[in-house]
C-alpha cells in the first residue's frame, strides 16, 4: 500500500473527524477506493472504533434507480443506521464516471427528495467527504494515474493549520459584511447580501480536501446574471456552460449549452432548488487546475463557486431563512481573468489574487 493512503486515513481520523473509542463509524467506498477503506479500518481497530462498511457502487445504484419508477419512500433501515452512527466517512471515487448517464434525470430528482432526510440527520454528526485517485477519475482530468495520484495527495495530506490561517484573512472579510458584488467577464454580474450568515473557514475537516470559505446568501437577496464556465458533472451528464439568471433570490431563467434537461431537473427538485444556498471561495493553491471533480475544483484559488438548493444550518445566522431543499449542486466561475470580487464596495479579488497576497496590485 502507498503510504499516502495510510497518512490519508490519519488526517481523515485525526484532523476531520477526531475519531475516538466507542465510535460507530460509516464508511462509504466505491470497491476502486478499497486500500483507503482497508487504512480506515486499521486506524478504527488501533482507536476502538466500529466500522461498518458500505460499498458504493455506481453499477449497484444505476441499476436500482434504472428498475425503479419513482416515488421512493425514506427507508427505514437507513434512516435508522444514520441516527445509530457518530462518525460518516464518504469515499468519492469512480470505475466508469458516466455509468448513471442514462438514469431517468427525474427517477433521480426523485431519489434525491426521499433522502433529504437521511441526509440532514448526517450533516448532523461528524462526518468527512473525501476523494480516492482512481484511474477513471484521472483519465477524466486527463492524467496520468501516477500524476492524479500526486495531485490528489498533495492536496490532502498538507499543513492544514497554514491553510486555516491563510483563510481566515478572507473570513475575516466576508463574515462582517453586508454584500458581495461578483463580475465576470461579460456575463457575470451579480450581487447578494449576507449580512447576519456566518462564514465557514473549511480547511480540511468536513471536505477534505478543504481549501474554501463560505456562506449562505440572504435568500430572497441575489439579483443578476451568472455564467458557470467551467463544466460539470452530474449523474453521469457533463453540463457545459450554464447560464442563470436571478430576480428576488429565484432562478427565472435558465440554459446550458449541453445536458440542459439535467440542469432543468436539478432546479425543478423543489421550490428551493431554485435559490442559492451557498457562495463558496476557493483558496487552496495545491488545486492549481480543473480536473472534472467538484470536490478538488470548487477549491481552486482562482475561482468562486455558488450552489443551488440546500443551504448549510451552519452558514445561516438568527433571523435569517435556511434554504431547504432535496439538492445541493455546486457550480464554478473562474475568476482568473477580467473578474473581480468586491465585499462591501471594497475589492477583496482581482482576476484570482487576493487582497492580502502579493500581486494583487
């Protein structure tokens, strides 16, 4: 075994998670990602912890949802192993990443609305999502295995109190602050308030790897247009080029250059799939280009992400209103270029350098 997965299972128990004795843990793994999982239950054994492991198999899941027709029920057994667990460890890795490509958008929609309960009852205890660097996930950033490998272990196994003090700075921007201005090109114009939500220095506890800062928008607040240039995949679909634009906090319109239906059932979840439920700046300079992973790109210094749907509880202060909702979908702007990111008037970001680093002059 490499030992950078066994240091990868250290970070995952000691810095995310704080695994301890007496933990009933959930470990969640493509069978691609099995040497993480099999670190994992090392680490559980030396601490006294419990594993139970579940193999999450895109094979498994698209052949359920394809034999399905909707209308699923919140299964009992699952709802009951989440309350029953203190610790959830996600292993995102994948041996086919299009393998639910031709999975029903709305079986899946679907799906998604009758596990919004499981998953609020897991964001409710201690929990990590991770990546493996399986060879399917790095011909798709177009790597080589060995390169993605690299990359994917630079970018988790770091000093990760460095990178909580190099975020703080843009906390310490973003959590007193009433507005955020985001432009972009000649397509992105758009602005939000935020005043009384909290900002979240994510630097390797929840998502790892962290390398982000982020809030919620006031929900009725975010005004204008946004092109996502930078694609994404969802449900085995790459959806290029997406287009929304906002009036009172709600999506009004919406286009995609490719796989637009997915994008239309994504927003169509539920009335609160059609509102921002959280702005997310990346900061981690190990993520230093576009690899098709969301988990990795959403962290890149040069970029802003906005997710429709669910916002964190986390995020929201007192008086504010949580957005719910079944979904949560991140997307990118790239902000290298021709952008600039203004907080209360003042410009915090220029064509992807921050205020407080050198350059930005």
């Amino acid at each position: 075994m490499d030992p950078r997965v066994r240091e990868h299972a250290g970070v995952i128990a000691e810095h995310s998670v704080d695994l301890g004795a007496g933990d009933n843990v959930v470990i969640a793994a493509h069978p691609v990602a099995s040497e993480l999982a099999v670190a994992l239950h090392e680490v559980c054994g030396d601490v006294g912890a419990n594993p139970v492991y579940l193999s999450g198999d895109d094979r498994a899941s698209r052949a359920y949802l394809r034999a399905s027709e909707g209308e699923f029920e919140t299964p009992d057994h699952q709802r009951a192993l989440t309350e029953a667990a203190d610790v959830f460890v996600f292993v995102r890795a994948n041996e086919n990443v299009t393998e639910t490509s031709d999975v029903d958008p709305a079986i899946n929609a679907d799906y998604s609305r009758a596990q919004q309960p499981i998953r609020k009852e897991r964001l409710s205890k201690r929990w990590c999502l991770t990546g493996f660097p399986a060879p399917a996930n790095a011909q798709l950033a177009g790597m080589s295995t060995e390169g993605y490998e690299n990359f994917v272990w630079d970018a988790v196994n770091k000093d990760w109190e460095a990178q909580r003090e190099h975020q703080e700075r843009m906390v310490d921007l973003l959590d007193p602050a009433d507005e955020v201005r985001i432009r972009s090109g000649e397509e992105t114009e758009l602005t939000m308030s935020v005043a009384g939500n909290r900002t979240i220095n994510d630097y390797g506890e929840k998502n790892l790897p962290g390398g982000e800062v982020f809030t919620a928008p006031v929900r009725e607040s975010v005004e204008g247009s946004v092109h996502f240039d930078k694609p994404l995949y969802r449900q085995g679909r790459e959806i290029t080029d997406v287009r929304l634009e906002f009036e009172d906090g709600r999506v009004t319109a919406h286009s995609a250059a490719k796989n637009e239906d997915v994008l239309t059932e994504v927003l169509e979840t539920d009335e609160g799939a059609r509102y921002l439920g959280e702005l997310g700046i990346g900061m981690n300079r190990e993520i230093d280009r576009f690899t098709y992973n969301m988990l990795f790109d959403e962290k890149m210094g040069d970029t802003v992400h906005m997710a429709v749907g669910m916002a964190y509880d986390e995020c929201v202060g007192e008086g504010n209103a949580v957005n719910e909702s079944a979904t949560h979908v991140d997307m990118i702007v790239d902000m290298a270029e021709d952008s600039v990111l203004e907080v209360d008037g003042e410009v915090v970001q220029r064509d992807g350098t921050f205020v407080f680093e050198d350059g930005f002059e």
